[in-house]
C-alpha cells in the first residue's frame, strides 16, 4: 500500500484527494474564494474519516507546486510540510499546470495540444503547452492574452483543449473551429495521480528549502492584428 495524501491550492478551488498506489480513494473539494485557511484542514480531516484511514497510515503527502496564488500555494504548502514532517514521509510536488492538463487527456487524440492556463491578473495568464500524453511542447510561462497570441499554429494542426480559470480571456479574442474552451479548474485528483508516478521514483522535496513556483514576471507582446481571426 502506498496511500498518498494530494492537496491542492493554488486557485480558488480547494481540493483534496487519497491515493492508494494510484487509484482514487477519495476526493474532497471546495470552489469557493478566501477559505483555504479556513477549510483545509477540515476537508483534511472529513476526507480520512470518510476513507477510514489515519494520517499514520500516509505514505506520502503531495502538494500543488504553482503556479498560481500566491496565499493559496503558501497555504498548502505550508499544511503538506507540516504533514509531512510530523509523520516523518516525504513531500512530493507537482506542477499545477501539468496536473490540471491531466483531466483533459481522456478527451485528446494524437494531433490534439493541451493548454491548461491560470488566471494571474489583467490580461496576464501562466500557462504551457502539452501534447496528449503530457510531453512539454511550451514550457511554463507567464503570458500576456491580447490580439495575436501564438496559437494559430496548433490550431491549425488539430484540436487544442484549453482549460483553466484563465480560458476567459480567450473569448472575446479566439474564434477557431479547432478550439475547445473548458472552465474546468485543477483537482487533486489527477495531482494525486502525477504524485504516484514521482514517489515509485522517489523523487522527494527537501523540507527545509522548498518553496512554491509564484512566477510573478510578466513580458508585453505587442502586436497590429488579431491572427486568429483571419
């Protein structure tokens, strides 16, 4: 058994989930602002009553490692440590992008791109680029969403799912048939699933010296004409 504890908190969704060597145990979510803080632990604590398992029983804690809030990854970051250094296991960390690009393989083909995006402030967003088995084509960035964005190209060559709570932004601006806009937000739940592939590689956190990925620097594309549209 390798029971694994996934806390995500890098938006306003505020998600939990239990993992036993990959499979889903539970899952415990709240979609509503400002109540990490508040809430965490508690969904913590109803998520092991309801699966009848102890924290002594925890193989492992992972946590959302960003991009993302900056009080809401601190917070669970802050919970995953304590976790795990009162039950002496390690600490894993996932990409929050990657995770939250997992929910939507099931629905990609062989040509299809993913682009999970998180909503950062004005038109700004953090996002990547993925094809469908999660190999980085983009790396993470902080992007600027205006007339002339780069995603012609993927578009031009099959679907593109993009999902996150920044997929707003592209509204007004994204007119394509190849186009699929998703508000689906990031989950514990594939974070969990991410997490069992890094603890069978042991690929562990040092609790002392992690910190979250905040990535605050933004870059301004100027740009004449909305290519997406033409």
């Amino acid at each position: 058994m390798a029971l694994i504890l996934s806390i995500e908190t890098s938006t306003s969704v505020c998600s939990v989930a239990l993992h036993d060597s990959g499979n889903l145990v539970g899952v415990v979510e709240l979609h509503q602002d400002n109540v990490h803080s508040q809430k965490l632990m508690l969904l913590i604590e109803d998520l092991m009553n309801r699966s009848g398992f102890k924290s002594e029983n925890l193989k492992a804690v992972a946590v959302s490692s960003g991009p993302g809030s900056y009080t809401g990854l601190r917070i669970g970051v802050s919970v995953a440590k304590g976790f795990a250094f009162a039950h002496d296991i390690p600490l894993i960390a996932v990409d929050t992008l990657l995770a939250l690009a997992k929910r939507v393989v099931p629905l990609v083909n062989s040509s299809g791109k993913i682009v999970p995006m998180l909503d950062a402030r004005r038109m700004e967003v953090y996002t990547a680029v993925y094809d469908y088995q999660l190999n980085t084509i983009e790396k993470l960035s902080p992007r600027v969403i205006e007339e002339g964005n780069p995603f012609l190209d993927y578009l031009n060559q099959g679907q593109v799912y993009f999902l996150g709570d920044g997929v707003e932004k592209l509204r007004s601006l994204l007119e394509h048939p190849s186009s699929v806009l998703l508000k689906w937000g990031p989950s514990a739940l594939t974070l969990g699933e991410l997490a069992f592939d890094k603890y069978q590689r042991e690929e562990f956190e040092d609790l002392a010296y992690f910190e979250p990925n905040y990535l605050k620097d933004f870059r301004v594309i100027s740009s004449k004409k909305n290519l997406l549209l033409s």
